[in-house]
C-alpha cells in the first residue's frame, strides 16, 4: 500500500523585502498571511516522489538543484518536483531584466533550508494510505487577452476566451478514514492581491485563502499546486484599488467553496504509484539580424521604464550572438520527471503555459486525469499557443524576449507532442508490469 507524508514549513521573508511578479519597486510594508513550503512525499516501498510546492513567484533550476541535492544527499530520494503558486506577493528569487534580482540572502537562509526540511519531514511521517480523486467546476479564472477594436490583445477580461474550469481536489486518507493531507490543482494567476502600490503585502493570494478553507474543513493539511495560467487572470485583477486585499478574500473563499465541494468525493482505494523521467527538446527560431536588433535597440533608447529592460537585455544578446560572443544550443531541452497515481498523471511545464496547450494534451493523453503543473522545475516564462502568437499581446512580447532566440512558434504542440510520447510509454510500461 503506498505511504503518504506531509509538511509545512512558513518562508515569510522580512518586512520591507522587494516583491516580485511586476516590472516595479515594490517594497513590503505588511504580512497579510505568512508564505508557506509544502512537500507531499509518496512511496510504495520501492520507489518515492516528493512534490513540493512553495508559496512563492517562480522557481529557477538552481533553487530546485540545490533542494534536490539536499534531499538526496539527506534522505536518497532523487524524484523531486518543486513548483511555485505564482504569487505575485512574494520576494525576488529569480534574476530578469526589468523585474529585479534575486535576493540571495532570503534563498539560502529561508527558501532552501525550509524547503529541504519540508522534505525530509514529509518523508518521515508516511503513513498507509488510500486516494481519492474528486471534480468540480470553479470560474474564479478568467481569460485575460482581452482583444481590442483593431484586433489586439492587451491585459484586460476576454469572457468568450478559453478557460478550464476544471478544479480537482486529491485526498489522501488512511485506511481508517483519517486525513492525512489534500492537494488541489487549478489554474490561474496568483495576482487578486494589490499590485502597483508601494506598501503591496506578502500573502499567498487567493490561493492562500482557499487552501486554509478546505484544510479548515477537513481538518487535514491542503497544498496548492496551479495549473495552466499563462492566459488566466483572478476575476479582481484589474481594479488597480489599493484596498483590493477584501476582493482577494472574497475570490479566495469562492475558491475555497469550490474546493469543498469537488471534496464530495465517494470512492478512496489504492492506487500504483509510477514515475518517468525523460527529457523535453524545443526548436528555436531563427533570430532577428544585427541590424534589425540594433534599430530596435535604438528605438527603446529612451525608454527607461523598467518594462522595457527584458526586450532590451534580449537584443543586446542578439547583438552578441551576431559578434560571436553569445553562443546557442541546437536546441532547447529540459529534463522531463511524470509522477503518477493510478489514473492521474502529474506532467510539470517549466512554463506559464497557456490554457489550451493543457487542455490539448488531456484530450489525447492516456491517464484519466491528467494535470499540469506550471512554474514547476523552472520557470522560463510564458508558453503561448501558435494562434495567440499572431495577436500579440503581454505575454507574446515576454515569450519573444526572454532570451537571445526566442522558442518555435509551435512549442505548444512539440510539447505536448513529446509529453504524450512519455506519458504513452508509460501507461505501455505500467499495462505490461514493467
């Protein structure tokens, strides 16, 4: 029977810590609530998988490696996830042009040494138990593109865009009926708290709020992990009112309402649990010449708006590339880890995905229920689909200028083509005993 072990530690940082998750300064004033780690460790005897999830903006691969190394060294286990809520009310623990550097002080003393601790807690609380699946649907997201008279997108409310509104709640309990912990899954943006404001508070968000509600009523400790949110907004998103902590609340125990009842859940039972390891390979696009590069360079002279300090930072490295001092890889590739239970498929995306490459890779994927979990194992930025990419918009601009050569217009479908491959392979393993 699989064992099952969960911990909590808080990583609040400092008042007055810069917050990440906006191009501004943005400094703390308050803790609204206190920023929590959370890590679920399953095993069946023979293998074991930890996935952990931080209350916090991104996650990079350094972070993850160091936490991962730890826990190896600490405990043997090598399957490790770590994802990020995406809270936008949280410190800097990523280094990007325009949105801040991050603050080592706060990773070595407080985000890694509690992380690892979560770990080897979970690890050694496991306790038998059954699992139980349960599905609702939630519209706290909203499609945020919004699509303007001449046909392009900014940042706004697009209510006939693409939402999965779907919210699935896992319940692990022991065989005798206790709790023993819940994860949720849904997708959205961690921003209902106040943004654009100088005293912005440290709060996990709306996710925080419903998190607390569903551990609150099952008397059993709840953990968050967020799914395709690239294109999804809180429906509070863009009251820019400082007082806009009330809404985040409100949103939140909506969300938590829902949690509770996808919580109706009938059925608990055993179930196998598989892990794959793989790895991911993307094309890149072919980049902008010197010349297009330093015309666009000198067209955002004058902007000295931190927003434009990511284009920027690309084209110098474009420039660098030309003068053959960046190099490239033939290709983008990231290592690839799928945990599974029974039916349900955990895929990570180093990504903020957009809304359809997952619900694309549900239809054809062989596991019941398959979950994405953004943010998780890196954080690389947005994953458009190819027929956003024509329109424009916020997150096409970010997707085209996080590094010297933007991805392939058709990452979207390389990406679930190769995950469907894994997660294919791995049903054939499972079906045939392997």
């Amino acid at each position: 029977m699989l064992k099952i072990g969960v911990s909590t530690e808080i990583i609040t940082p400092e008042e007055g810590t810069l917050l990440a998750g906006y191009p501004s300064i943005r400094k703390s004033k308050i803790i609204n609530d206190d920023l929590t780690v959370s890590a679920i460790c399953i095993s069946d005897g023979e293998q074991t998988a930890i996935m952990i999830s931080a209350c916090i903006v991104s996650v990079n691969e350094n972070i993850v490696s160091r936490v991962k190394k730890l826990v190896k060294e600490i405990k043997g286990i090598e399957n490790v996830t770590m994802s990020a809520t995406h809270t936008h009310s949280g410190p800097v623990v990523r280094n990007t042009p325009g949105w801040g550097e991050a603050d080592e002080n706060y990773i070595s003393k407080i985000l890694i040494p509690k992380t690892v601790k979560a770990c080897i807690d979970a690890s050694e609380s496991m306790r038998e138990g059954l699992v139980g699946i349960g599905v609702t649907e939630s519209d706290v997201g909203i499609n945020r593109r919004e699509i303007k008279e001449d046909g392009t997108v900014k940042l706004g409310f697009n209510p006939w865009g693409l939402v999965d509104k779907k919210m699935y709640v896992i319940a692990f309990k022991e065989p005798n009926g206790k709790p023993i912990c819940n994860m949720i899954h849904y997708g959205c943006h961690g921003t209902a708290a106040p943004g654009f404001v100088w005293d912005s508070p440290v709060t996990r968000d709306w996710s925080g709020v419903m998190t607390d509600r569903l551990e609150s009523y099952t008397d059993a400790p709840t953990v968050f992990f967020d799914g395709a949110e690239g294109d999804i907004a809180p429906r509070t998103m863009f009251n820019y009112d400082k007082n806009k902590l009330p809404q985040m609340m409100e949103l939140g125990g909506k969300a938590g309402l829902d949690a509770i009842n996808a919580y109706n859940i009938r059925e608990y039972r055993e179930l196998e649990l598989n892990i794959k390891k793989d790895s991911i390979s993307l094309d890149y696009e072919e980049p902008m010449s010197k010349e297009a590069a330093l015309q666009r360079l000198e067209e955002l002279a004058d902007k000295d708006d931190q927003m434009w300090d990511l284009e920027k930072s690309a084209l110098k490295k474009v420039v660098d590339f030309h003068d053959g001092k960046y190099k490239r890889d033939d290709s983008f590739t990231y290592e690839q880890i799928i945990i599974s239970l029974g039916e349900i498929a955990f895929v990570p995306y180093p990504f903020e995905h957009f809304t359809e490459i997952s619900m694309r890779l549900q239809k054809f994927s062989p596991f019941g229920y398959t979950l994405t979990l953004s943010n998780t194992n890196e954080s690389y930025g947005y994953l458009p689909n190819e027929t956003d990419i024509v329109r424009g918009g916020y997150e096409i601009w970010s997707f085209r200028n996080r590094g010297i050569l933007s991805l392939a217009q058709n990452s979207d479908t390389k990406t679930i083509n190769e995950n469907l491959r894994i997660l294919r392979e791995m049903k054939g393993e499972i079906e045939n005993g392997k």
